[in-house]
C-alpha cells in the first residue's frame, strides 16, 4: 500500500496524475481524506488510528506515505510520534512533496486576528509549539525520507528546504514546477517510482 495525504483544502483528488501512473499490480494507493482546516495534531492521531484499523484487517509488512504540503506536517507528526520498531513498524518510506517545513508567516499574523483564524493556523506559524516539536523530533532510523521540491514554489519557498528536515532525509529532489504543479510532472513521478522500486524491491 501507499498511502497518499493531501494538503491544506485538498483531497485524493490530487493525486490523480501520480495514481493513475502507478504499476496497480505491484502497488494499491490509499488516502487519508481529513478536514485540513483541523489541529495537525489530532489529523496525526486521526491517521494512526485509521493505520492501526487497516493493519489489522489486512496485515501487510510494508506501507510507503507519500504526503503533499501541510499534509506532510501532519503525517511527519504521526510518524515521529507513532511509529517505532514495535509500533507501525510497516512505514518503511516517507516522501514529502512541496511541505512548509517552518511554517507560514501568514500563520502568524492569523493569531493577531483570531475570528479569522482556523484551527490548523495555530499549529503552522514560523514559531508555533507544533512546528518546534515536529522539527525537534527525530524520525525513527528505519523510515527512509524524500523530500521533494518545486523550485518556483511560491508559497513554500524555501520552507520546503529547511535544513533540519533535510538532515533528516535521504535525499532531496529539486524540480522545475510550482506548489501544485509537482503533482502533475513527468519527472516528479518518473523519480517517485525509482524511489519505489529502490526502496521496495
């Protein structure tokens, strides 16, 4: 299974481009469909119960997390916290697309104006509680990380190339698109399946 996450006023949707590409006898996509406007906290939470439910039914030994933007913080958080050698031990790869690493300015200035604020706001400014936790906490050695980036990103800019996050990564992979756009490349997913076949061969 891979499971794919969506960003901020995303859905499976998204993954459209990449899914329909996939090798389906080799690999079964599944979503994490979440209200993005929710705490990344509890989407974290959300999604380790979901897993935990899944697994059960279905016991499979390997699981990839492919996560776009926000979506990326949010299962970041559920595989810092959730994941171990003796829990979801089946999370082998993490691939992150165009993810704000250190947050949002606007996230910021969102707390000045709280009836304008949503939820997720809270977690995503530069200094918020979430991002210092995420960012401080360390992946668990047998989950294999890829970042992926888009070089005219505007929105996540060079947050999507956060020197904490990158020395926690195998390797980082910079492309020609936009924050949207990385979903839709020839090259994003031509070096996505190499990944794949790489790491689950």
């Amino acid at each position: 299974p891979i499971l794919f996450v969506h960003g901020t006023e995303g859905s499976p949707h998204n993954w459209i481009y990449l899914c329909m590409r996939l090798d389906r006898s080799r690999y079964q996509p599944l979503f994490y469909y979440y209200p993005s406007g929710i705490r990344l906290s509890l989407s974290a939470a959300l999604l380790h119960e979901e897993l935990r439910e899944l697994h059960e039914k279905y016991g499979f030994q390997k699981m990839v997390v492919v996560a776009h933007s926000v979506g990326g913080l949010a299962s970041r958080a559920f595989i810092s916290r959730y994941v171990s050698d003796k829990q979801n031990a089946f999370i082998k790869v993490f691939i992150t697309f165009a993810t704000p690493w250190s947050g949002f300015e606007m996230a910021d200035a969102s707390q000045r104006l709280p009836h304008k604020s949503i939820p997720a706001w809270v977690d995503l400014g530069t200094q918020s509680h979430f991002i210092q936790k995420v960012m401080n906490e360390k992946l668990p050695p047998h989950v294999r990380h890829y970042i992926f980036y888009g070089t005219n990103d505007k929105l996540s800019g060079s947050k999507a190339v956060d020197e904490r996050e990158q020395d926690c990564a195998v390797k980082s992979f910079g492309f020609d698109c936009t924050h949207d756009t990385i979903l839709s490349n020839r090259k994003v997913f031509t070096q996505l399946q190499a990944i794949l076949e790489k790491e689950l061969r």
